[in-house]
C-alpha cells in the first residue's frame, strides 16, 4: 500500500487514517526532475479539494540553497509546480527531516489561509529500526580520517569528489566514484 515511501509504517498509518491522501512523492527521488513532479502531481489534482485532502511530500534530503534565496531550490520548485497546476497548498502535507523548515514555508506561501501542514521528524525508514546488530569498531583499524560517499547524481556529492581530486587529497581521504553516474 505505502509503496516508495520514506515514511515509518506507523506514520503512514496516521497520516492515512486522519487524512484522504490523493498521492506521495519522495523529492529525493524526483528533485532533478520537476517535469515529473509536475506530472505526478497532476494526477492528484481534483477539481474540488475537500479539507482532509492531503499530498504527501517527503523531504528527508538536503535542498539546494543560493545566497540569494532564502529558502531551498527544491522547495521553490515544489511551490512553483502547487502554483501553476492550481493545487491548495492545504493539500499539501510536508514531511521534512529539515527543522525550521516552516520558515521556508512562510516565505513561500501567499495566502495565509492557504498552508501547508508541516511534519518536522528525523525518524524514517532509513534510521530506524527495532531490528539491529552490534557492531564492534577497532579504532586502530581506521586508517583515513574520512570517507566520501559517491555513486548517485547529486551535484554536492560530485562537487566534493571533484574538490577532493583537484587538491590531490585522494591519498588523505577515502572516496568511492562511479563514473558516467547520470
């Protein structure tokens, strides 16, 4: 049922029982591509919402932020892509593991009447568990002080390979690159 969800089993059973939940989109699945978020969106576009309406939106990555903007790239896009199919922001239900997210939210939002409701959580499928295993670590077994996890196509995680290479620092720090990662 909660197919491609970051989403706990238990929040998505509250949530799914508070709400009529029209769709999930998982930005860190779709943020370089907008196209798409849009498309999916506009198969949960109703011509009347009813209030228990909700869109969920998980935002469990870190955005993407210029001087100039006081609030994530990604975040714009997702308002932007609201505005233009003619969605409620109401609808939409925002799951972040980003705290203070709201003030981004505030700045976005035109009609005060007309918010999103903000579900702030570190708690995802990706870290937590009842199900773990101890692992016993030998301090003296660590042989470079950090480690750089590449392989999918996020532009901060290239950028910092990238940096790491330019500076000859590939001998201090170890990395993991795939090339031609799209």
């Amino acid at each position: 049922m909660y197919k491609h969800s970051e989403l706990t089993d238990e929040y998505k059973d509250f949530i799914y029982s508070k709400y009529n939940v029209l769709g999930n989109i998982r930005l860190i699945a779709n943020d370089s591509d907008f196209e798409n978020v849009e498309k999916m969106l506009s198969t949960m576009k109703k011509d009347i919402h009813l209030p228990t309406d909700r869109i969920i939106i998980e935002h469990f990555d870190s955005d993407y932020y210029l001087p100039e903007f006081p609030y994530g790239l990604t975040m714009y896009n997702l308002f932007t892509a609201f505005k233009k199919l003619d969605i409620p922001l109401f609808t939409m239900l925002l799951v972040s593991n980003s705290f203070g997210i709201e003030k981004e939210v505030q700045q976005l939002i035109i009609d005060t009447n007309d918010c999103p409701t903000v579900i702030n959580t570190f708690i995802s499928w990706y870290h937590y568990t009842n199900q773990y295993q101890e692992i016993e670590i030998d301090a003296d077994e660590i042989i470079m002080p950090g480690i750089s996890m590449m392989g999918h196509a996020r532009a901060h995680r290239n950028a910092l390979y990238h940096y790491i290479e330019s500076n000859s620092l590939l001998d201090k720090v170890a990395v993991t690159y795939r090339k031609n990662v799209k």
